[in-house]
C-alpha cells in the first residue's frame, strides 16, 4: 500500500471526531507486497478483507489505484528512499474500499527488499475506530451521576469531597461532612470501625473492597439500611500517599433478600417438628418473638373452609369466623398484652372485620396502630386499653392458608422495638405464616386421618369377649405413638359349638387407614370360617389365600393406584379350646407363639410350628395340640409386646413369661399391668394382649351314649334325654329336644355309618350332638306338600337357636343349640 505523504513521516494525530473521541487501533491487520515501481506484486487474505479487493484485481497493478486522493510523486519518492535507508515508515493514509468508502487506515512500510530479483516493500495496515477519551467533562458528569457514593478523604480522614449520590445514600448533609472525619458526623459504634479500616489503607497501600455493615438514614434514623463500602489509597504523581477514596452502595434491598432467605431457613428448621396442629402454632409465635416482633398470636379457625372438605364454606359477608387462639408469644413473660389465652375462642379479625380477608386478602398492614381511629375502643375495649398500655404501636396481620384451604391468621405486634413494621416486613412475615400454614395442615390432616383411622380400628374390634362357661377372658389394646400412625394388630373370642371358644390374635402389616380396612376385612373373614368350624390350621390355610387374593386385586388397579394400601401380608394365631376335655388345638401363620402358665406357675411358650405369614402361599400350616389343665393361663400377643427397646424377642418373652405368671391378680388387673411393665412408655408399634383362664365341663353337665345303628333305638334314646333333662331341671325342654334328638339319630342311622354316638352339654345353652363316621353333609330342602319326608332338618332349624356341621377325623357332628328356660 503505498502512501501519499513524502514528507518526513509522524504519527498521525486525533481525529477530528468530536469532544471526547480519540483514536484507537483494531487488532486484526492485512498486508500487502509492492515493487519499487508501485506495482502490487503480493496481496494477503486479511487485506482482501480489510478493503474487499480480490487478489486478481489488485495484484499486477499500481497501488494508486487503491488511494481516495490522486498520488503525489514527491511524497511517494520520500518514502520510498527512507524505507531503502532500512528506516521504514508509518502514517494515516486514506484508501478507498471497494464499495468506494473511504477508510483511514494506519499504514506501515518495512525497508526494501529483493523478492523474485525485485525491489519490493511490505506495507501492512489496520483500520483505525473511534474511542472515548476522558475530557473534564466527562469525569465531572461521571463522578457526579455515578449510582454510587463517592467521597475522597485527606491522610487525617476529614472529608475533602464527595458526589451527589453520598449524600442521598445515607442523608448526611454535604456541608455537615466536609472537613469532618466519619467519627465526627456517623454514630461511634458505626464509624470506629470504618476509621480503623482506613488507617489500614493508608499504612499498607491495598485496597479493601466490599465492607458490608449496617447503618441509618440521616432522615428516619430508626430505620435500619445496610451499605457496602470500598476504600482505596490515593497518590500523587512521585507515588506519595495524599489521601483515601471511598465508594459506598446501598444494599439494603439484598441485605433484606437475604435475611428473609435466612429467617426463612432457620425457620424451617424450628416450625413444624411435630404433626401436631397447637405445637406447630406455638413454634411459630415463639420463633417470630424477638427476631421479628414483640408480640405474636396465632388464631386458627375452629373449622377451616375451602379446600378438600365438603360442606365448609366461608361464613356470610359480614360474618366473623369462629377462632381459638392456638398460639402466642412476647418479649414480656406470661403475655401480658393478650386478651385472650391459648386455647379460648377469639373473634379477633383486624380491618376491614371480614372472613373474605380471610379467604382471598392479602395480609394487613397497620404501620401506625390507632386504637381510637381503628374504632377497637368501641367494639374492643379491653383490646384497646391494652394496645395503650403496653404501647403496641404497629401491627401486621397474615391470614394462614395452605392448599386452598383457610386455616386461621397470625398476627405480628411491635412494642418495645420503636421501628414500626412497613412494607420490606411484610414479605418475611407472609413466607413465616407460609411455612407454618404447611405444616399446620399437615399436622391437621394426620389428626384428621389418624383420629379416622383409631375409630374405624376401635369399631371393628370387639366390644365385649365372651368365653362362656369355658373361658375367663380379658384384653388389652395400646395404640401406637401418634406419629407413626394407627396400626393393624387385632383379636377376637369367637364362641363354638359344644361349648368350645375360638381365640385369635393377628397383626397386619403397614400403618394408617388401609392396614385399619384391612384388618376389619380379616377379622370378618375369620369369624365366617370359624361358623364353619374348620380346624386351625385348614382356617389359615383359607384364610391365606384371602389374603393372596385381595393383594392381587389391589395391585390389578384397586386402592393402590387410588392412592390406597396394598395388602402385603398379615401374621395370625388361631386357638380352639375344648372345654369337655381340656384339649387346645391351635396353629400360626408367622406369628409368635402363645404363651402358658400351668396352675402351678410354671410358664411355657408351645413349640408351636411358625408358619409362613400369611399372603405368601405355597406353604402348609399345621396345628399342634396340647392339654390344658383347669386354671391355666393362656395368652395371645403381637410382636410389639415383646420387641421392647432392644428389639431381642427371646428376652422380650422371658420378660412377657414373667409378667403374666403373677399370683392371685384377676384378669382385668393382670392385663394392664402386663402391658404397662413391659412398654411403660409409647412405642411405634401397636399391640395387643389376650389373656383367658381355662375351665372345664363339669361332669355332671356332660352326658353322652353310643345308639346302635337300628330305627328301633330311637325311641329308647329319646327316654334318656328326657330322663336326664329331668334332672337337669330343663324338664320344659324336653318336648322340643326330644324331636331334635329323634330327628338327628334317625338321620344318623338312615343316611350315615356306625358307629353313632349322641351326647348332650348342659352350659350357658343346652347342645345335642350327634356323631356317626360318615362324611356326608346334610342338607336342609323345604319339602312338597306330596313329600312322606325331607322335612327333619327343617324341623331342626325351628326348633333350635343354632345348628350345623362340623367335621372329625372321625367323620362328621351335626349339633343344635337351645337356650335355657
């Protein structure tokens, strides 16, 4: 690129582009090679891209063609001689660009050299932008409209300048700051620090940035605002220090911002420990006194509206909400500013008196509390008298609400603290009232479904246990801690035929509703299998496969996937006691063994073969049978009863073997002393506890006879009863058994094998039984008017309380129940 000056190069100077602007050099260059005759020889990708011209239409030609101006022979022959000095040269030289602009641009041209046996030169060039460069003006309007505060301090640090924007951050007048030192014009406690900083500055020439404390505005001195400060060191032109510079911004807005983060977080971790609706309440007012306010109270409305509860809607326009204080706190023992105590119903509703600020308001802010202009001295007296006497002078109320449903409202008080909340208060306040409603509701809705779950649970277990004349019974229940929800442990005394009694005991898996449903569900089931007399371990058997079945259901898009409790298994102990001989057949579906003690105090758990739980199927249960002297004890328990701290099951029977083989304590007392030695505290888990003493058939309340297998021995078999009714002094009934028993012997003798046996029990009810060893199930028919027959075992049912079948080893027992006159 040649150039079009011939004089003696210089730099060019600044370009005539206006106040403040200067030159400035990009960083991307291009170059080109030129013979001594001004011909383009070489042409670079970057001065294709600087200018635009292609390498075909410069190269080959003269380097004129590409100045703005017509080139001057004399300029261009000084140049060229001083570069074949080995000088070289650098000017401002205007080139025209392809698209005909015209571009000042920093041109540089090295010595000559040969290049293919030519003279040529390497000229290189970069285009030369505008800049800023900082004229008075500039500074002065710089310092003056810079969003931060500026001052500049001498070496004793008074005041020697500062801008407009200092003294609107903290409303120190300007006149009252110069020639002062900070201590002079900000309080001690704020400017000791500032001055000791600055003294470090001066001493060790580095700065220090971002010095955050809280301080005041010159106009409202109560209110507190917090600033960042930056101090460095000022020097002249040898490097002595001559003073300090300072820089301060107000970060009010983010110091606040982040003490609502942390009030917040700490608040997290303070409200909300227990699922209880008056304790979350309590947390809350005692986590707000002193960090927030002088004096809280939380009202919570006695039935929360909205929401997921049908039929509560909001009271009528006009209407205060029934509420209960729930909760309060104050800086004053004992509360003394509070009209109403924890746990009194409250009608406090702060302006505009309406339950749709409750619904749908945003939190109410008093800055100045007027008792006489809010009208509390005629509608509140009392309320007044103490909002005057304990100078409570500013007031936030936040209505508490948590999934559309309205929950109550909590209400912050200043007293002692002078600065009245205002707008910056009320954003912590509401995320306070935020975090509390959560767990309010929460605690509200375990309450709800806790207190569902321990009724419907107490309404599905029996009310009253009847052992009969065979058994002495009494039980105990002790639901789990509140926090782990209700559980599944059932029992139940199922009274049998021929006086026997059917004792079971089990323990469903999982807490809460569904293991409550669950349990209800299997207690049915057992008692409709034990009508049917089935042995113990044939009852499980069933029994399991109930189980089995209702787990697919659920998982097959029952419950479960409406958001309900899969079954997934239960434990059970079936235990059938036999009265006339003392026999107790019993079998266990994973559930611990029963414990025994003999009338001699000796104790014992049967080895009793354990059984998978049931819902797992596949596996067979079998039942043990032991004999059980008259006055012994048996007990039936849940896990929970012997787990203890420990959770060592082996020393939580021994414990439970010792408790229950007390001396002389009647059953109703020896229960709940049981239970209260071994867990005297609550556990997570629920358990229950039945006990029943044994007794046995008095002989003379026992009669049987084997009948032979002949129609002829029906007659002489109905005599005996009756003979025997006599002298039982049941004589009114021998019209009704003697049909009985004739139509079951006949029955026996006709339709059944030998050998046939009849026997009669005389207890709480009087039982016929007949016994053959054939497996053939009667059935009751309603014969045709036509029929000579079929009409015995419809007599039967008439006659009897009860009947049915039961089956043997032997083969099968048809009884019937009657009672007594």
């Amino acid at each position: 690129m040649a150039s079009a000056d011939e004089g003696s190069p210089a730099e060019p100077g600044p370009l005539p582009s206006g106040d403040g602007l200067g030159p400035a050099r990009t960083t991307d260059g291009a170059a080109a090679v030129i013979a001594g005759d001004g011909t383009v020889i070489g042409w670079t990708r970057g001065a294709q891209v600087l200018l635009g011209y292609p390498a075909a239409e410069v190269v080959g030609r003269s380097a004129a063609q590409l100045l703005m101006g017509p080139p001057d022979a004399r300029r261009t022959a000084a140049v060229a001689a001083r570069c074949r000095a080995g000088s070289g040269w650098s000017g401002l030289v205007p080139l025209r660009a392809r698209d005909g602009r015209s571009l000042d641009i920093d041109v540089r041209s090295t010595a000559s050299f040969l290049i293919a046996g030519r003279e040529g030169f390497l000229v290189s060039g970069r285009e030369l932008t505008p800049h800023w460069t900082m004229h008075g003006s500039v500074v002065d309007g710089f310092l003056a409209r810079s969003p931060v505060g500026m001052a500049v301090l001498d070496p004793d640090l008074r005041y020697l300048w500062l801008n407009d924007t200092l003294e609107r951050v903290d409303g120190v007048p300007r006149e009252q700051r110069l020639g002062r030192r900070p201590s002079e014009v900000l309080p001690g406690a704020l400017a000791t620090p500032i001055e000791r900083l600055m003294r470090q500055v001066l001493s060790t020439g580095e700065a220090i940035t971002d010095y955050e404390y809280l301080g005041w505005s010159w106009p409202d001195p109560r209110r507190r605002r917090a600033f960042t400060s930056s101090f460095f060191p000022l020097a002249d032109a040898g490097g002595r220090p001559i003073g300090i510079g300072c820089m301060v911004l107000d970060v009010t807005d983010r110091w606040n911002a982040r003490r609502l983060l942390a009030l917040v977080n700490e608040a997290g971790a303070s409200i909300g420990s227990t699922l209880d609706v008056q304790r979350t309440a309590q947390e809350l007012a005692d986590f707000a006194v002193p960090r927030f306010a002088d004096f809280v109270f939380v009202d919570l409305l006695e039935n929360p509206f909205g929401g997921d509860r049908p039929g509560t809607v909001a009271p009528a326009e006009g209407q205060r909400p029934a509420m209960r204080r729930a909760g309060m706190s104050s800086v004053r023992e004992g509360c003394p500013e509070a009209v109403v105590r924890v746990g009194e119903p409250v009608d406090f509703v702060p302006p505009p008196y309406d339950a749709r600020f409750l619904l749908d308001g945003d939190p109410v802010l008093l800055p100045a509390l007027d008792p006489d202009h809010h009208g509390w001295t005629v509608e509140q007296p009392e309320r007044a008298d103490r909002l005057r006497e304990f100078g409570l002078h500013s007031l936030i109320s936040v209505p508490m609400r948590a999934r559309d449903t309205v929950l109550g409202l909590t209400t912050f008080m200043r007293s002692q603290n002078p600065v009245p909340f205002d707008e910056d208060d009320v954003a912590p306040a509401r995320e306070l009232v935020a975090r509390a409603a959560v767990s309010v509701d929460n605690a509200r809705r375990y309450t709800r479904e806790h207190t569902a779950a321990l009724v419907l649970q107490q309404s599905l277990l029996p009310h009253t246990l009847r052992g009969g004349t065979a058994l002495d019974v009494a039980s105990s229940y002790l639901p789990a801690d509140p926090k782990d929800g209700v559980g599944g442990d059932w029992f139940d005394v199922i009274p049998l035929s021929g006086a026997r009694v059917g004792l079971v005991i089990g323990d469903v898996v999982g807490h809460g509703i569904g293991a409550a449903a669950t349990m209800g569900r299997l207690r049915t089931a057992v008692q409709t299998l034990a009508d049917m007399d089935l042995p113990p371990d044939e009852l499980l058997a069933r029994l399991d496969d109930l189980v089995l079945r209702l787990s697919e259901e659920e998982r097959a898009g029952g419950p479960a996937e409406r958001g309900g409790t899969t079954v997934v298994g239960a434990t059970c102990l079936y235990a059938v006691y036999d009265p006339a001989n003392g026999c107790c057949t019993m079998a266990r579906a994973g559930h611990p063994p029963p414990v025994v003690v003999l009338p001699d105090s000796t104790v014992s758990f049967p080895d009793l073969p354990a059984g998978p739980p049931l819902g797992l199927g596949g596996l067979p249960f079998e039942a043990l049978e032991i004999e059980l002297p008259e006055g012994s004890l048996l007990g039936l328990y849940t896990d929970g009863l012997i787990e203890g701290a420990d959770k060592d099951l082996e020393r939580g029977m021994d414990r439970l073997g010792r408790a229950v083989s007390r001396d002389g304590m009647p059953l109703e007392q020896l229960c709940p002393a049981v239970v209260g030695e071994l867990l005297p505290v609550p556990q997570p888990d629920d358990i229950a506890l039945l006990l029943a003493r044994t007794h046995r058939l008095s002989p003379e309340h026992l009669v049987s006879w084997d009948v032979p297998v002949d129609p002829a021995a029906v007659g002489e078999t109905r005599a005996r009863v009756s003979r025997q009714l006599e002298a039982w002094g049941l004589a009114e009934l021998s019209m009704t058994t003697e049909l009985i028993v004739s139509e079951l012997v006949t029955n026996a003798i006709r339709y059944g094998a030998g050998p046939v046996r009849l026997r009669l029990l005389f207890q709480s009810v009087l039982t016929c039984e007949v016994s053959d060893a054939s497996n053939t199930s009667p059935r009751l028919r309603h014969a045709r008017t036509t029929d000579e027959g079929g009409r015995g075992l419809f007599l039967v049912a008439q006659l009897a309380h009860r009947w049915g079948t039961r089956y043997t080893p032997q083969g099968k027992i048809i009884w019937a129940e009657q009672p007594l006159p």
